[in-house]
C-alpha cells in the first residue's frame, strides 16, 4: 500500500518549537517509541561487498539511509540485524518512507524469518517518485519465496509471527531478472497498528472465462498476462522463433477478429511464488488486463515445492491477481507441464492446479493431460532436444488446450 507525503514530519517539527517555547522538555527524534523499528537517523545497515552502497544523508526530518545499487547488482543486499519483538505480533505490519530517483527500477525488501536463510519474503516498491513517499506493509503482503515446511504466510496468530523475524534487508534476488542501476532514501521504519484491507469477495459469480470468451466474441480488444517459467519466458532460447504465448495471440485475432495485446513476464528459472512478488511491476503498466495465464511447476518441483504447498501458493496467487486488478481479471491456471524426462513425477503438482481451480472457481487449462495424452505414442516430438522445453508442437499442444479452456466457458 502506498500513500503519498503528507504533513506529519512539518507538523512535529512544530509541535517541537511550541514544547521548546513552552519550556517543556523535547523529544530527542521522531518516531522513538515502541512503535519504531528503525527511525535511520544513525547507520543500521551494512553495504554489500560489491557492487551496493549504504550512507546517511538528510532526511524528511534528521537523517536517513540512502541505499545505492550498481547496475547488474544480482543478490546484493544492505543488511540489518534489526529482529521482530512481542510488539511486532501487536501490529498490523510496518510503513517506512521512501524518496526515490526517478526511475521504474523499483526497489526490493526481503526479511528472513527465525535465523534460517531458506526462509525469506520479500516486497518490492516503487522507486519512481522523487517526493517522500509513505510505504505500508500489512504482514501477509510478504510473500515467501522458497517452498518448505516452514514457508507459511506471516500471521501475528499464527505459526510464523512477525516476532520471529530476524533480518530486514533492501535489495533483490537472483529471480527479479532486471537489474538496472537505482538509489533510494529510506527514512522512519514503523510498526503499524491497523491497516485497512479490502475485504471484497472477488470470486466470479459467473463461468470463470465467460467474461474474456464475450469480449473475443464481440470482437474488442483484449489484453492477455502471461505468467511462467522458460516454458513461456520469450527469451529462453526454445521459445525465439515459435512460442504459445504468441500462437495463442494469433489464433485468438484469427477465430474471433479482437486485437490481443500479450504481456508476457515470465521468467526462465523461477518458481511462482516469486513471480507474485514482481506483479507489480506488470500491473503498473497492465493494471487490467482481461486475462492472467499462470503456467508453473517445473522449476517449483526442483526447489521442493510438492502438492499441498502447491495447492496453497496457487490459491494465493488466484486471490492477489483478483485483489490487484479489483475481480477485473480472468484468472486460468495451467496444470504443470511435464517433460519428457520425467513424464508423470510432477502429477500431484497438476493436481493441485486441477483443486485450485475447483475451490476458487477460476479457469483450468490442463495441459498436463493433454501431453500425457498426445504424448502416449512419442512424447519426445513436443519437446526440443533437452526434452524440457517445448517443440512447435508442444507450444502448438499448449495454445489448443487453453483455447479448448476459454470456448468451454460457453458451455
């Protein structure tokens, strides 16, 4: 949640000349009280190695931490042993103030939970405004971004409190795939007691797809997110000349005459927790899109996620897409895609796809069975030569099936 500056600093500044003027005794800084986390008037945090920069500079009022990033500044972070307290269970979440540079880079924050480094969230900001800018974190907009045992949503109720977080740090991991050069002013880091959330019900009440199947059929045009791994990532090297995300346009102007615009994000390597994460980077530029195509697994299974996790991070990702674009949005989740060298181990990932769907009503294009299916006599001619990335003919196999997906809606 962002919030543009207001007036809080000036009005303390002279809520400080009346106490001085009245001979009352004078706070020594703003924000020192239980609430405060870090109010950067002194340096906490400690520059990477390489390639980053931390330093104290003027603030909204005293001084702040300037955190600076080189460019192609993958895995670099400013650290912090700033730890959660019991307070932190108390709270909502935490706001801090940000002036950036001007840019689109954005900016990354990560906390590691309980001392264990297979445990992280991580948040990502806008860095755009030059004017102080007011950030507020509720806890579960902290997203996790490794599968495991332990990587649950934030809950001051829960199992994982906020009170055992153990590390706050600014800067971005190896999945953001965009790395430019960027700097930012970070000032008064606070727990916030209430933070409203919108509590809409976005669920469909009407046939998942139904509302993108009417626009194509009217012929207005409509905008398609796609979302993935290297099996949709336009720059993986299989997917250059022939790739679903661009048949699946075609085909779709072809059959019904609408203008598709694809806005594919995928990213080769990642899982789809972490791709959450970056959502606002496409929904500053996309904030309505039509539908949202969610198509992961490979990568997920490597990295340990299994079924039930999956089940989960796919039922969160169905309710941010819609909580982001206010129920706008289509959602379709593909089942996981198999590949030829290992055919049916990532089953019970398409099955949790297959449940996600179920419970939050969104579309499902199961593309696992259809490779199964179309696979049972060779399945190696719907891949390339590694036997993971799709062929023409599997990229062909993927645009049937979620256009078989989309028609159903009618039915």
């Amino acid at each position: 949640m962002i919030q543009t500056n207001d007036l809080r600093r000036s009005s303390f500044k002279w809520v400080l000349v009346f106490l001085a003027l009245c001979g009352r005794e004078v706070p020594t800084s703003y924000g020192a009280d239980d609430s405060s986390i870090a109010t950067m008037d002194e340096l906490k945090f400690t520059a990477p190695k390489e390639k980053g920069r931390v330093e104290l500079v003027d603030g909204q009022m005293g001084k702040a931490v300037q955190f600076s990033f080189d460019k192609d500044g993958s895995g670099k972070f400013a650290t912090s042993n700033i730890r959660g307290t019991p307070a932190w269970d108390q709270a909502a979440g935490f706001s801090f103030w940000v002036k950036g540079d001007g840019s689109d880079a954005w900016g990354g924050l990560e906390v590691i939970y309980d001392d264990d480094y297979a445990v992280r969230y991580d948040y990502m900001f806008p860095i755009k405004s030059k004017q102080w800018t007011k950030v507020v974190v509720a806890w579960q907009d902290l997203i996790p971004v490794l599968p495991g045992p332990k990587a649950r949503t934030l809950n001051p109720s829960g199992e994982n409190r906020p009170s055992k977080l153990s590390g706050l740090w600014f800067g971005k991991w190896w999945y953001w795939s965009e790395y430019p050069a960027h700097s930012f002013v970070i000032d008064e880091i606070r727990l916030e007691t209430d933070i409203p959330r919108d509590a809409t019900d976005y669920t469909s009440s009407h046939p998942p797809l139904q509302r993108v199947l009417e626009k194509l059929k009217s012929g207005r045009p409509v905008t398609i997110v796609t979302l993935g791994d290297s099996l949709t990532d336009f720059r993986h090297w299989a997917n250059r000349t022939v790739s679903w995300p661009n048949l699946l346009r075609d085909e779709l102007h072809q059959k019904y005459k609408s203008e598709v615009t694809i806005v594919n994000r995928a990213i080769g390597g990642t899982q789809l927790t972490q791709n959450l994460v970056l959502m606002p980077r496409w929904l500053e530029r996309s904030p309505n899109p039509d539908l949202v195509l969610i198509c992961f697994g490979g990568n997920d299974w490597d990295a340990g996620m299994r079924g039930p996790m999956f089940l989960e991070a796919n039922l969160d990702a169905i309710d941010r897409v819609r909580r982001a674009t206010k129920g706008k949005a289509d959602v379709l989740l593909m089942s996981t895609i198999p590949s030829a060298t290992r055919w049916d181990v990532t089953a019970e990932l398409s099955e949790a796809c297959r449940k996600a769907t179920v419970t939050a009503k969104s579309g499902l294009a199961d593309t696992e069975k259809a490779f199964l299916d179309a696979g049972k006599s060779d399945k190696n001619r719907l891949f390339v030569d590694d036997r993971v990335h799709l062929s023409p003919a599997g990229h062909k196999l993927v645009v049937k099936t979620i256009l078989q997906a989309i028609e159903d809606a009618s039915r």
